[in-house]
C-alpha cells in the first residue's frame, strides 16, 4: 500500500471577523483519506472551510497546498441567485470552472448516469427540491469538475 500524500492544510492560520476571533493557531495537513470535520454549531467550520477554499482569507497563517492541487466545493446552502437558472446552466458553470466550456455534452452524460430524464436539463433551477438542488451541486462539483479534492459543507444538510 503506498503511503498517504498530504494534500491539504493549515500552518498557524487565524480569522477573524472583524475584532470577533473565529480561529486562531490551528495547524493540520489532510491528506488523500475521506475526513470529516465536527465541531459546534456556530464553531467557525464553515469559515475554515472557506478559508481552505480561498473564498475567505486567512487574517494569520497560511493554506498549504499540493502542488497543481484541484480543489472543488459545494457550499452548506445553496447559493442565491440559481433559482432562475436552468439546471443546463447550473451544470454548465462546473463545466467552465473546470476549463471544459462548451462541452455540454458531459452534463447529458451526467444526468443519464445518476438517472434524471434529460429533460430536467431545461428546467429552473429553483423547481427542483432542496435535495434535488444539492445532489445537482455535488454531481456537478464532483463529475464534471472532477477535482482530486472535494469539500462539501454539511452535504446532509
């Protein structure tokens, strides 16, 4: 079995929001095994979350990074402004995160295979259930991006 490869990490790191200290002196490496994050509602999880991201910046410290390292997220809500969107659309934004624009194709493949008639290709976004909304996030985050990371914030939620 070949040793794990540190991927992901914190040195140090601290944030604040404003004079309101979320995290401060945490240091970890993750490496290429599934992990989960626990903690307290309000404990500042999705604020490392985005900071490991580079949606939020560090006040302190630093994100350490593999190397050419892909790094795909699906938030914990779902983000404002989908709703008018079709779910092609929706999809369609993983495609040119990951440098794949014009290959719509990939989400027809997409929605064959996690068994959605494609017709649903053509409808807003905002229609579907809060599940039917998440599972479109994370396929899209996770097939069509096709990162070597995935972090998803409260995926149950």
């Amino acid at each position: 079995m070949a040793p794990r490869q540190a991927v992901l990490g914190m040195e140090n790191a601290g944030f604040y929001y404003g004079a309101t200290r979320v995290f401060e002196g945490v240091s970890f490496l993750l490496d290429d095994a599934r992990t989960a994050l626990v903690g307290e509602n309000g404990a500042g999880k999705s604020t490392l979350l985005k900071c490991l991201t580079g949606e939020l910046d560090l006040n302190a410290g630093q994100v350490v990074r593999s190397r050419g390292l892909r790094v795909g997220s699906v938030p914990q809500d779902v983000p404002d402004g989908l709703a008018g969107q079709t779910v092609r659309e929706v999809l369609g934004a993983s495609l040119e995160r990951a440098g794949l624009d014009g290959e719509d194709w990939r989400i027809d493949v997409l929605l064959d295979e996690i068994g959605v008639a494609p017709e649903l290709a053509g409808q807003a976004f905002g229609t579907l259930s809060g599940g039917w909304q998440r599972l479109m996030l994370i396929a899209g985050a996770a097939r069509l991006e096709e990162p070597d990371l995935l972090i998803l914030d409260e995926p149950t939620n």
